[in-house]
C-alpha cells in the first residue's frame, strides 16, 4: 500500500541469481505500474575472488517479462556512450571502450561507432577455453564466441592490469 515503503534485501540473488526474495516485490510493482530504472544494465561480472556475481540487468529483464516497464541507462544503450562523449568532450574517433562483455561492452561501443578493447580474461574467459590469465586464446576460440554473440571488437587483449 501507498505509504508502507520498506528496505528489502536482495537475498542471495547477487550470489547464486535467486530471484525468491525480489519476485514479490517485482509483481507487486509490476501490478500498480510502477516504472523502474536500471542504471547498471550488466547482466554479469566476475568478482575479485574470480567467483561470478549477478547484476541490476537480470533484475530489469525479470520485471519486464511480469509486465513492469524498465529504463534503461548505462552499456549497451547508446545514450550512455553519448553521455560519456559529451560529458567528456571528445569525438567518437578519440575513444575506445574497455571491457570484458561482448553483450554490454563491445555491444554498447559497436553501437556508438566507438572503438572496442575487448579483455578476454573477464566474464568470457570460460567460454574461451579459459586460457591461462594474462594469455590470449586462439584466434579460432575469440572468432567463434564473436560469432556466437553477434559481436566483434575492434582490439581484443588478454589483460587490463593497472600497477
């Protein structure tokens, strides 16, 4: 009801994806229409302990198929990049994107007409055979998973390490 707001925890959905403590929360909004914005769209990460952790994008596809509307703002959605180019003040041909996701990175990038630094050692690394981290993977492994996900980067390293 109107005026009983209360903090609800995510659960273990960050962990294991468990959707049990969100989903009657989401069909509840849903029901009265209630909008909701994404402002991280990730679907996954990888954490520091290597272990995969769940992200905002899973929760905003949840609610949409129950009927909720969900905005977007953040990789892959163009207007972010654009944001980030304005905000930034640069063209388009002085930037390239980093990340591990071919969906959210590379996707976001390819769709802004910006360059792509596609890290192997992230969020694909098991798709790509899992190469020892800081190797790239074979040539044949990177062009099948860019097949597979609709996406080619414009560079691909093994590595982003700042020391």
């Amino acid at each position: 009801k109107d005026g009983e707001a209360k903090e609800t925890s995510l659960g273990s959905f960050h962990e294991n994806g468990d959707f049990s403590v969100l989903d009657p929360v989401l069909e509840q909004c849903a029901k009265r229409n209630l909008p909701m914005v994404c402002a991280n769209p990730d679907f996954i990460m990888v954490k520091p302990d290597g272990s995969k952790g769940h992200m905002p994008g899973k929760i905003g596809q949840r609610y949409e198929s129950m009927g909720g509307k969900c905005e977007y703002f953040g990789k892959p959605h163009v207007p972010h990049f654009e944001a980030c180019l304005r905000d930034l003040g640069l063209d388009r041909n002085r930037v390239a994107h980093v990340g591990d996701s071919l969906h959210h990175d590379v996707a976001g990038a390819n769709n802004s007409g910006i360059a792509s630094i596609f890290v192997t050692g992230g969020i694909h690394s098991e798709d790509l055979g899992s190469p020892e981290l800081g190797t790239l993977p074979t040539n044949e492994a990177l062009q099948k998973l860019f097949k597979k996900e609709g996406q080619t980067p414009t560079h691909v390293i093994p590595l982003l390490r700042l020391d």
